[in-house]
C-alpha cells in the first residue's frame, strides 16, 4: 500500500492543520483541515496534485459524507469523471445498499445508490481523515456492491496511531500526510 505523497502536497496539508484539543470528547485532539479549503491556491494546488495522480486511471469518484464530498468534487471535476456521493443513512433518494460499522465515537450507516456506478468502473474513493478505516471500509464495500471496483483510497490525512488500514482489506491507500 502507498503512503507516498510528493512532498509539496504533504507540506500544503501540514501547513494548514490545526489542533483542536477535547473535541468533540474530552482527550481527543481533532485536526482541523478547513484553514486548507480556506486557502484557495493551497487548495488548487492539493487538487491538482491529485488529479495529477489519478488522470486517465479511473472513471468515477466517490465521495464520503460530509468532507469527502468537498474533496471528491473538486478532484472528479478536474478529473472530467462523475463524482457520487456516499451518504448517512436515510439521506438518498432512490434504491440503496448500504453498511454499518463502528466509528471512534459510535456506530454508523452509510449508504449508496445501487445503480451509482456502471459494472466494472474503476472507482477513487475520497475523504479527509482515514483513522479507525471504518467509513473507509464500508465506502470500499459498498462501491463493489455496486458493481465497481475499488481503484484507491485517497484521503488527506492519516492518522496511523488508529491503524486504519488494517480494517481495509488490503486495498491501496494514498494518504497525503500521516500523522
């Protein structure tokens, strides 16, 4: 699995984290990505930096709720693919498959549109953080229920101390920065 990022990617990302102690519990420190969308040549350049990566490779994104979608739909519209949203239980509109799993702070449901992707698609699936792999592992699950296939997991940052991989069944990460 890849943990590689060129270095000015994972500098952009370090350089805009911000630590957010006891939230949202007591003990936790949150890392803060937003100053990164709040910079826009930082931002151009993290979602150039992927779609530099991925170009001609896959032919759709999914993005996972909430930040994922912005990630998602940045990077599938440089790209020139379609972006499909993986959603909280109950929030789509039509035919779903969806997954539990356990998260750092609960359980949690996700769901997608069973005719979301063609048979056979080559699909880059997006978020923010990958920690304890669970929102990962459900969203790789249900883009092959579709049909698809997993291509990657992109994520932005991943926090290693979880070990987060592990609960994703061998399938290729690429994580901008680690922690």
């Amino acid at each position: 699995m890849s943990t590689d990022s060129a270095p000015d990617l994972r500098s952009i990302v370090a350089d805009h984290l911000v630590d957010v102690p006891d939230f949202p519990a007591p003990g936790v420190v949150f890392k803060d990505i937003t100053p990164l969308l709040q910079d826009g040549p930082a931002f151009r350049s993290l979602i150039t930096g992927m779609a530099d990566r991925y170009r001609g490779q896959v032919d759709a994104v999914a993005g996972i709720e909430s930040r994922g979608f912005i990630f998602g739909a940045a990077l599938a519209y440089e790209l020139g693919v379609g972006l499909t949203l993986i959603r909280k239980a109950g929030k789509l509109p039509r035919a779903t498959h969806s997954v539990s799993y356990v998260l750092e702070y609960g359980t949690a449901t996700v769901e997608i549109h069973q005719d979301a992707f063609a048979e056979g698609s080559r699909v880059l699936v997006v978020d923010d953080v990958l920690a304890t792999g669970g929102t990962a592992a459900a969203a790789a699950e249900l883009v092959e229920r579709c049909g698809a296939q997993v291509h990657d997991i992109a994520v932005i940052l991943e926090l290693t101390f979880l070990g987060g991989r592990t609960a994703l069944g061998g399938r290729e990460v690429w994580a901008l920065h680690t922690i």
